[in-house]
C-alpha cells in the first residue's frame, strides 16, 4: 500500500516571472523526500495552459528535465481540464480525464508560482474553491502582499515605520501626468524608485535621478501594471527575516543583502549571482531582536500563514527600521534568502518543506472545522 503524500507542484505560470519558477520548482524537486512524498508535476505555460506530466519519482538535474516532466510541453501545452481534473476531484473531468493522474486524488498543492497569478491570491481562490490543501498563504494575504499599495496601508495600520511613498493609476498618469511628477519632486525628491504595484522580484523596477528617468521609468513600469508605486529614496543596509508558522509564525535569524548592483534588481536576484548574503546580519543582537519581533508583526499584519520573507531597510543616519515589504511565496532557487536564513536558524531544506507542507494541512483542517451548510 502506497502512504506517500501526494504532493501537486504548480509551477511556471502567465507572469513575468516565469523562469523564476521554474528556477523554484527544480531546487524544490531535488530537495523533496521521495521515501515521504510522491510528486505529480502541474506545469503552467506561459500562455496559461495547464499540462499535467508523469508522476517524479526520483530527483532531477536540469530545468531541460523538468519541462519533459509536462506532457505535451513544446507542442502547444496540454488541455486544462487535464490538470483541473485532479486537482478538484470534479467528475466529469475526472472520467475523461482519468489517465492524467491514474484516477488518484492530490493530497496537498504546493503552489511554486511567483508574480501575478500565483502570488497575488488567485490561485489560492482556486484551490479554495476546489476544498484542497495548498501550501502558503490565504487569498486575503496573498493578495495584499502582492498589491504594494494595499500593503502598506496595512503596515501603516499596524504601526510600522516605512518610508515615503506615492502612487497612482494609469488612467490618472494619462489624465494629468505633471501632476503626479511635480508631486513626486516634492515630496520624494530625487533619485527615487519607480515600481510597478502588483509584481515581484524587482521586475519593471527602475532608480529615477531626474525628470526625465522618471517619465521613462514611470512609462516602464506601466508594462508591467496599471498601478504604480514611487517611493523615496533610503540610504541604508537591506535586512530580510524568514517566517514560518500559522497562529504561532517563527522568525529566523535576519541576513543582509548587500546587492552586485545599484540596487537589489532581477538581475542581481536570479541572473549574475553576485549579490552577498550575509547571515546573519553583523547588527547587535538587540538590533536582531528587533527586527524578528517587527517581522512578525508584519506577517500578522496582512494575516499571514505558511511562509513569508519580509524585508526591510536600516537606515544609515539614525539605524531605525523601515520596513520595505513582505513577500509570501518567496524563490528557492540556489541565490534565495528564504531557505538560507533557515539554515542558518537549524531548520534544512528537507525540514522546511516537510514543516509548510504540515502547516497547510494544519490550516486546511481547521477551515473544515469552520465550514457550515445551510438549508435554503
């Protein structure tokens, strides 16, 4: 008899940081206990079209490998209703699609999708509606985790110091751009950061030094989304904190980024390879303390669950803590913070998925517990 988890990894998807999960998927695959864990692959193409492959048994080494693992990849993806089917137990799916998955039901989704899409609470909404466990944060959370604007409401609600900001739509740009840059000149000044509202791992975002950068970066991160975020300028060290937990989060030891570039872009992130991490931050331990405890209230801020990386800055004139913004499925790819900072914390690779993939359990079985039918 077969007792391993079936574990469903979600991975690729529509958004701009598509090789970014594909970079998650392959470190997570070649770190899962296959004794514990059986794992079907859900592959997203970039056009959106879900391709269930076979079921991976043993570890793999490239990104080449992992793209074989979706049926159909590289001959216009598959159907949806092929991964849909297993995933919501739907019937009619299931029967004509019932060789997807050999008729068996996932146990637990693990969503590795980063970027609108899968970080952003819509594919959360999905698997609630679908009644499956899924490992990470709820909708609510994701969703405003994604939205740097409603975030920072939220840390302002919860008393958190951050810097200074403004924000504004499209439609708004268009309707009366000199506005908003005489706004930002005033109240931001220069260089300032132009950041597209709803996206992760510094894409679309651009350091503006005068009006002219700032026109073309505001115009940049209009690709990427309607709503755009600018902020101020902060002189100071990058510390980033790992939580994981529920009701209880747990907050790791922080690290410091020390970026290869003029800030912590994409490419700084995933491509060269040379930004520093040093963990743990060289900050007094009182100054550690701090942080974690900021941290967590942050990630209870947005009602956290599962996992998040909340990063923020030190700043250099007075060493007070601004925080930046927390992220809820960050990577763990070779260059992430996330698992690193555990390490550091006691908890390995193995350790920390076995411990988000109890915590969705734990949290999906409480949900079960709260549900009620009503007769109409």
């Amino acid at each position: 008899m077969n007792n391993k988890l079936k574990v469903g990894l979600v991975y690729g998807g529509k958004s701009g940081e598509h090789d970014v999960s594909l970079q998650t998927a392959l470190a997570v695959i070649q770190a899962f206990d296959f004794e514990k864990y059986e794992i079907k692959p859900f592959y997203i193409t970039k056009q959106g079209e879900w391709v269930s492959g076979k079921r991976i048994t043993e570890r793999i080494a490239t990104k080449e490998q992992l793209l074989l693992q979706g049926e159909g990849v590289g001959e216009g993806g598959g159907s949806s209703a092929v991964a849909l089917a297993p995933i919501f137990g739907a019937q009619s799916l299931a029967e004509s699609q019932a060789d997807a998955t050999g008729g068996e039901r996932i146990d637990v989704i693990f969503p590795l999708l980063h970027g609108t899409f899968g970080e952003d609470g819509t594919i959360q909404g999905l698997m609630e509606m679908a009644n499956i466990p899924y490992v990470g944060a709820g909708v609510l959370a994701s969703a405003a985790g994604m939205d740097k604007v409603i975030m920072k409401k939220l840390f302002a609600e919860a008393g958190l110091a951050q810097c200074m900001y403004r924000y504004f739509t499209r439609h708004q740009w268009k309707k009366d751009a000199s506005f908003y840059i005489t706004e930002i000149e005033v109240t931001l000044g220069y260089p300032c950061f132009v950041k597209p509202a709803n996206l992760g791992s510094s894409v679309g975002i651009s350091k503006a030094k005068n009006r002219e950068e700032l026109i073309a970066a505001i115009e940049e991160a209009l690709r990427f989304d309607r709503k755009i975020i600018v902020e101020e300028l902060v002189e100071g060290r990058e510390i980033e904190v790992a939580i994981l937990g529920n009701d209880e989060p747990m907050a790791s030891v922080p690290g410091e980024v020390v970026s290869s570039s003029d800030f912590y872009d994409y490419r700084a992130k995933y491509v060269d390879g040379k930004s520093a991490m040093v963990i743990p931050a060289d900050i007094p331990e009182g100054r550690k303390e701090e942080v974690r405890e900021l941290a967590l209230r942050a990630f209870e801020a947005i009602d956290g669950s599962g996992l998040s990386r909340v990063d923020f800055f030190m700043r250099e004139h007075d060493g007070r803590f601004l925080i930046n913004e927390i992220n809820t499925m960050p990577g763990f790819t070779p260059y992430s913070m996330y698992p690193l900072l555990w390490k550091e914390s006691g908890k390995n690779y193995q350790e920390l998925l076995d411990d988000l993939i109890r915590l969705a359990m734990e949290r999906y079985n409480e949900k079960q517990q709260n549900q009620y039918v009503f007769d109409i």
